[in-house]
C-alpha cells in the first residue's frame, strides 16, 4: 500500500497509529518527534504520505507542512490534532494539510482519511 511517515512527540500515538496502519497493509518508513525531525525524513524518505502532530515541540506541525509543502508541493500530509483545536486544523489546512484526524484515533476514519488522500 502506501508508505508513511508519522510524525508525533507521544511514542504511544505513534504506536497506535503504526499498529492501525500496518495492519491495513501500510509500511511505515519512518517516525519523528517533532516537525524539525519531520522535514529532515521527508527529504530523505520521500514517503507516499507524513501523519504528522500539529502540537509538538521545537517545530511544530504547521511549521513543518510549510516547510515541506515549498520545497515538495505535492507532499500528501495529514494533521492529526486533539478535540477542540479547530482553529489550528484550519491553519493546517491553509498552510498545506490535505486532511485531518482528530485523536483519540479513530481506526475507520485515519483509514478512510488515507484513502481519500492517496486516491
């Protein structure tokens, strides 16, 4: 299937989402703790996909869909944000983001957000 970046300061949101997503059929190239970490793999990866936090530390999430969409302007990303944040989502969204999820996770809605994005 695809190959995905995930992008998250929490190992246990990264876990589940590898857990999900591997199970569906997807390889996981890579993870990151923060956006600095996020653009430096996606230049060397080059995934299909990043699943990438807004919140995190020393970069976050926006931050780095700038910084990766003007050098790859068709990088497929999707934010994945906690209830409530939904001024940031669309901040996301304008900056780049195709889509989002929203945590906790949601198996069916990352899967058909993934589907909507790669299709």
């Amino acid at each position: 299937m695809a190959r995905i970046l995930l992008v998250d300061d929490a190992k246990f949101m990264r876990a589940t989402l590898t857990n999900m997503l591997t199970k569906a059929g997807h390889d996981i190239v890579g993870e990151g703790m923060n956006g600095i970490e996020a653009v430096e793999m996606y230049h060397r990866l080059k995934p299909d996909l990043a699943i990438m936090d807004i919140t995190m530390p020393q970069m976050n999430g926006i931050d780095a869909v700038k910084a990766i969409r003007s050098e790859f302007p068709q990088a497929k990303i999707i934010m994945c944000s906690a209830m409530g944040q939904q001024r940031m989502i669309v901040e996301a969204i304008k900056s780049g983001a195709k889509d989002f999820i929203v945590k906790p996770f949601v198996e069916s809605a990352v899967l058909d957000a993934i589907n909507r994005i790669l299709s």
